[in-house]
C-alpha cells in the first residue's frame, strides 16, 4: 500500500507540472529586473532546509496547492482579511506549514529588487531549490516549474473543498479530484 502512494503522489505531483502551461517563469527569468534573484532565494532557502530537513517537501506541497486550485499564482500565501476567506484557511491548506520561511525568503529578494519578483515566483523558486538542495549539481535538471506572475484574488472559498483531495483519500478519489481540476493521472 506504501508502495502505491508513493507512485500515486509521484504522478499527482508531474501531472500538475505538466498542466500548469499558463506561466512563464524559467532560469534567467529576473535577468534584467533582479539579477541577483535565484541566486538569493537559494542560498536562504539552503540556509532554511539545512535547519528544517522537513522544508523541501512543505515546499513542494505548498506549491502543489497553490497550482492545483486555479493555477501557480501565489494565492496560496495570502491572508485571510474580514470579508474574505483565503484559500490558507480552506480545510485541505490547513495542514501546509512554511509559509514564514517563505515570507523571510521574499523579505530577502525585496532588499534588493522592491516590487520585482512576485510571491508565487518565490514559492516556486523555494521548492525547486529546496527539493534539489541536497542533490549536487550534476545532476539537477535545471528546469523550473511554471507559475504565473500575480497572486490571484478567490471569490468562492467552496472550490478548494470542490478541487482539491483530502488526505488521506483512494485511487478513485484523486482521479475524481483531478478530472474537476482538468487533470489526468496519465503523463
């Protein structure tokens, strides 16, 4: 059974890498804006994960979240206020854990480029690196995850219970939920 989960997150996981098309974050994206702004990224959040080994995979999670609702648009990160619920505080996110490390690791990259690179590129960032921090650098493959450049605003807090599974959940449910999401398990 351990051995089928494991499987079933590894083509949940791909199946949204290959269906977040909408985005175009990739190496070099902030070249011209904020040079410097992989680079600040990876080393915090090294400097993070090497105190938490349990980061890497709050990260991907996290993003996983984020892009399964809508698509990679941050909106994960925001904040409940009064008149609106945000998708942090729908019952399947309330068991994410990280976002403070995120917020250091954008306070980080605003120092040096205000207003530049956005949250759901840092999310993004922060889980590729995260994941790849204890892989040498032969044999990473580079390849960023794609994200949308603006956090989105949610009207209808109803559509994270609608889309995204409960944990723990069958085979069945998760197809169920990625079909709603215009997903498939299939690569």
């Amino acid at each position: 059974m351990t051995n089928q989960a494991s499987i079933l997150r590894c083509i949940v996981v791909f199946g949204v890498v290959g269906t977040c098309h909408g985005g175009s974050l990739r190496k070099g994206y902030y070249k011209d804006t904020c040079p410097d702004a992989e680079e600040i990224i990876k080393k915090a959040t090294e400097k993070h994960v090497a105190n938490d080994p349990t980061l890497p995979a709050r990260f991907l999670r996290m993003h996983f979240h984020d892009c399964f609702v809508r698509g990679c648009d941050g909106s994960v990160l925001l904040n409940s206020t009064t008149n609106n619920t945000a998708e942090k505080d729908a019952i399947p996110n309330l068991t994410l854990a990280g976002f403070d490390v995120i917020d250091d690791l954008k306070a980080e990259v605003e120092k040096k480029c205000p207003n530049v690179v956005s949250c759901a590129d840092v999310l993004a960032l922060a889980a590729r690196d995260a994941v790849s921090f204890k892989v040498s650098s032969k044999h990473h493959c580079g390849k960023f995850l794609p994200v949308e450049e603006t956090a989105g605003y949610h009207e209808f807090p109803r559509r994270w219970l609608i889309f995204l599974p409960l944990s723990p959940t069958s085979l069945p449910s998760y197809e169920v939920s990625l079909a709603k999401a215009s997903m498939s398990m299939t690569l």
